[in-house]
C-alpha cells in the first residue's frame, strides 16, 4: 500500500490524504489561523527562510505554511505535476 505524499517545497512532504485543505495566507483568517497553530505547537514551517505563499491544513490540525504557491499545490495534489521544483 503506497501512501500519497505531496511536495511543499525543499524536499518537504506531506500526506495527501490528509490535507483538508490549502489556502492563501494574505488574507486575516488565515493569519489567524497560522498565529493559533502557533499557540498550540502545531505549526510547521516548511518555507525554509522564505517567504509564504500557502498555507496547508491537516485533519490532525497542523498547519503548514509553503513557500510553493496555492494553485501550483493544488495542481500537485490533483496529479498535474507540471511544476516539480521548488
């Protein structure tokens, strides 16, 4: 049984099954949401230095934050691997 992984960026993987959900850190809730992960130590930045262009939710609710933009995740995570680097 293979598991799914997604790339986030910089060798960084994730489960894809497990992602509830991939969305744009500009906005107030997501920052909201990145600042309460961080409260309860669920946080992982997977940005390595740089700056973040998504944020990725997991149903154990972590929350990850990538330096990959939000449609180049979301094409990954669908199977359209057109962009493979970081």
């Amino acid at each position: 049984m293979a598991t799914e992984l997604l790339n986030v960026g910089f060798g960084n993987m994730v489960v894809a099954s497990r992602i509830v959900a991939i969305v744009n850190p500009s906005s107030a809730p997501s920052k909201r949401l990145k600042d309460d992960a961080k409260e309860v130590r669920k946080l992982v930045d997977a940005t390595n230095g740089r700056r973040t262009r998504s944020i990725v939710v997991t149903d154990s609710d972590h929350v990850i934050l990538s330096a990959i933009q939000t449609e180049t995740l979301a094409q990954r995570l669908t199977g359209n691997q057109g962009d493979t680097e970081s």
